[in-house]
C-alpha cells in the first residue's frame, strides 16, 4: 500500500445509464483513516458513486484511484483494499450463513478460513443461525451477514450504502462501535447515509450531491452538518430533511 497516496482518489467521473445522467463530474479525495459521509435526495448519485468506486459498476469517464492504483488498468491489485456493504447483500440466499462466509473466503484467498468465519459470525451474533439457508433470514439478518461478508477479508477500505438499514438497536449500535474502531485503526470509510443521527460520531468530512455532482464539502459534528444539510435541502426546491 502506499500511503503517499489517497485511500481513494475519484477525478472527473462521469456515469450514464441510457438517457440518466447518474453522475456529471464527480471529483473527490478521501484520505487514509477519512470517515466521509455521502448525503443526497434519492436520485443524487451517492450509490453510483460507491458503486463505481466498487467496481460493480464501469464509469464512462473519468479516472478512480485505490491507494494510488488506477482502478480500470488494475482492479486485480485493488480488490483486497476494498470492502463494500450495498443494497444487495451480495449473498447467496440458497447457502446457509456459513457457507456463505466460507465461499468468499476462498475468493479472497484467506488463510485460517473456519476460525474466520467463526469469528464473523460472532460479530455478527449469527453464530446460532450458522446453518440456516439465508432466504429463511430477516432483513436485519441478512444485512449483519452482509457487513460480515464485507469485512472477511481485513480491507483496509469500507464502502457503505445506508448500512443501518434493516438493523434493529443492538445491531445499529454493534455496527456504530465497530465502525468508530475501524476508523481509529487507521482505515478508511466511505458511507451513504440518510440518517445523521446514526453511528456519525467519528464522521470527519461530509459531502453533499445533487443530480451527479458534488456541490459541498464541509467538516465539523454532525449536529452542525444537519442544520447545514436542511438548508441545503430547502434551498433546492423546499424539501425540509
């Protein structure tokens, strides 16, 4: 890794789908140990964002940097670095909890892989489910397994599309801790959220999109970005957050 570089460096990125126009220029820098939060209507291009940088979906231009390395002409070389939770959970809905952790285990190649997923499934507080299909599982459930699934592999990176969604007030506030600790551990979060009240605490830049572009950036609590926020939504067509 070289930590020169940004953890992730997005430049003039630009993304279609047919007539939509998901993202027009987008252009950001989040450094190592950054916890950025992306914020937005529905619509304003914060999923496409992590997606592109995901490398689930190909931008039509535009250049994305993991750690220094270009994403198009190495993405090999990035997908350790990378952990992404989205809306799909990317899971396997006919394997059981287990098989599912065991499966991308192998993907990533890891070592120790039973007393990973143990420990997965521990975090998770899946450990008594382990070998119940995930089709028979809760939406909160499911998204556990799928923070689970996303953080196998140690990355030093953490894409989250509204991560909270589905889970219940144990599991929010797990997932809160944990989160405060991966930032403080050196590593990088890059979140699309809804909810500023949620698990913000450690939160150091907030970025604003409207229609595929970046228009703000601000630092600072999250009491003050919410107030900031809700003027930012009231100047652009009276919507109160």
């Amino acid at each position: 890794m070289n930590i020169t570089h940004p953890a992730v460096r997005v430049e003039g990125v630009h993304k279609w789908f047919g007539a939509t126009t998901a993202l027009q220029g987008a252009s950001l820098s989040v450094a190592r140990s950054d916890f950025m939060v992306l914020l937005g209507r529905n619509g304003a291009g914060k999923s496409t964002l992590l997606r592109v940088i995901a490398r689930v979906v190909r931008p039509n231009s535009g250049t994305i940097e993991i750690n220094g390395i270009d994403l198009r002409r190495h993405p090999e070389r990035v997908r350790s670095d990378l952990g992404f939770v989205a809306h799909s959970t990317y899971l396997y809905r006919k394997l059981t909890a287990r098989e599912n952790l065991r499966f991308f285990a192998r993907i990533y190649q890891l070592d120790s892989i039973e007393s990973r997923v143990s420990r997965a499934l521990e975090w998770a507080g899946l450990e008594e489910h382990a070998h119940r299909q995930v089709d028979g599982f809760s939406r909160g459930m499911q998204q556990r397994l799928a923070i689970a699934r996303a953080t196998l592999h140690d990355p030093q990176i953490l894409l989250l599309d509204e991560p909270f969604s589905g889970l219940d007030l144990e599991a929010s506030e797990l997932l809160a801790g944990w989160m405060r600790e991966f930032v403080a551990g050196g590593k990088t979060i890059l979140m699309a959220t809804h909810d500023l009240q949620q698990g913000l605490e450690s939160v150091t830049r907030w970025v604003f999109l409207e229609k595929g572009r970046i228009v703000r950036e601000l630092s600072g609590d999250y009491h003050t970005v919410r107030s900031e926020y809700r003027d930012f939504l009231k100047e652009r067509r009276g919507e109160l957050f």
